[in-house]
C-alpha cells in the first residue's frame, strides 16, 4: 500500500490513509472469488465504502451502509412504517444530524438534479 501524504488540519493532525494498488485491489477480488462468498460486507465508511461497492458489484453483491451498526445493535434502525414508507433515511438524518445533514440535505439533492439531467441528454 502506498500511503497518503499526511495533512495539517486546523485543530489536529490527520492521519494519512493508505491506497491499494491495482494489484492489491485485483489480489482481494481474487480472494474473494475464491472464497465462495455469496455476500461482501464493506465496513470501510463513506466514500471510500461506495467506491469499492462499485467496483465489486459486477461480481458480488455488497451490503452497504449503516449495516454493521444495525446488525450489531450500536445504531436503532427506523421504526417499521417508516422503513415500508421510504423514510429510513429521514430517521437516521435525525439521529445524527451533524454526521449525515451535508449528505441528505446537499447531496442528495445534486445526485437527483445531476441524475435527470443527464437523462434528458
């Protein structure tokens, strides 16, 4: 792996986060093909979880999310009627609205915008 260079933020020093190579990468998906696993469970953390996703998903299906803290009791998921009206999301903004407001109230939104514009072309 190479590292990433360290760098200064204003209160602390952030620590530099290791890359994989293109080989590391191929070795892994190798492994994995090789496991058998019918299911791939990321723990990695957004983005750098939806980008591995992405590239294992033509090979694997992968869990994404907040499903290791559902399965492992550390976060409450939606009640159920909010989960069968499309509004888990709207339930986990207001646990946690420091970590997740720029994501569901800015992000979303662009993905959306960005989405039908490009389906218009």
């Amino acid at each position: 792996m190479r590292p990433l260079p360290a760098r200064r933020d204003r209160r602390r020093r952030v620590a530099a986060v290791p890359r994989t190579t293109d080989g590391e990468r191929q070795s892994q998906l190798d492994r994995i093909r090789a496991s058998g696993a019918q299911i791939v469970w990321l723990g990695l953390g957004t983005p750098k979880q939806d980008y591995e996703a992405a590239r294992l998903a033509a090979a694997h299906p992968a869990v994404l999310g907040a499903a290791f803290d559902f399965v492992s009791g550390n976060k409450p998921q939606a009640p159920l009627w909010m989960q069968r009206h499309g509004l888990e999301w709207l339930f986990r903004l207001c646990s946690e609205p420091r970590r997740l407001w720029r994501r569901d109230l800015w992000g979303h939104p662009r993905f959306l915008w960005a989405a039908y514009k490009g389906a218009r072309q």
